[in-house]
C-alpha cells in the first residue's frame, strides 16, 4: 500500500493577477488593512460590488448630533404646522437659527474630511 498522503485541494484553485502602480497599491493595501487579507478585500470588492466605508472622521457622535437637530428641526416643523403658532414664537426663530447653524458646520466638517478621504 502506498502510503503517501496528497495536500488537500485548494478551495479557490484559480488564481487572478492584474497590474498597479505603486500609488494604487499603497491605495489598495491601506483599504485592505480592514480585512482580513488583501485577498479577502479584492475578492469582497469584485464578487459583491461597491463597498461603503464610512469615512474614519465621522464619528457617531456627529451622527447623533445630526439626529438631535433633526428631531429638533421636525418638532419645531410640527408646531408651526399645527396651527398652534400663526408667526414664530420668540424663541422658535433663534432655535431654527441655531439647529441650522450646528448642522451646517458639521456637514462641512463631514464634506471636508470626505474630500480627504477621496484623495
């Protein structure tokens, strides 16, 4: 009896090569450090297409902040809606003032650290 034991068959048999330069291979491996291989990541690209990175700048805290002013700037829609207030209440205009104020200087803080990030 022969007694001569064969490797196992690889899993993915097939390999796939393609040319970059060296900045986009910088590019590429700077992505993959989220995965578990570079491997892993071309393949989660190609295979399933697009993949979303949340931008390492946006933290949850400005996604929280983002939904306090919504909620702020929806209850405030809902009482000038319900007929409750014919004009602004004194301190309504200041509120929307303020809300619109805050999440204009995160949405540039977001689209800055996006255009980076895009670099």
């Amino acid at each position: 009896m022969n007694s001569i034991k064969k490797e196992p068959a690889r899993v993915r048999p097939k390999q796939v090569k393609f040319w970059v330069t060296e900045h986009e291979k910088e590019r590429i491996e700077k992505r993959a450090a989220k995965f578990q291989s570079t491997a892993a990541y071309l393949r989660e690209i190609a295979l399933k297409g697009k993949i979303i990175e949340r931008p390492p700048s946006i933290s949850l805290d400005h996604y929280l902040e983002l939904n306090r002013i919504g909620n702020n700037l929806n209850q405030i829609a809902r009482h000038l809606n319900s007929g409750e207030a014919s004009i602004f209440h004194k301190g309504t205009k200041k509120e929307v003032q303020l809300a619109l104020t805050e999440l204009t200087e995160l949405l540039r803080a977001n689209t800055e650290a996006l255009k980076e990030l895009l670099k």
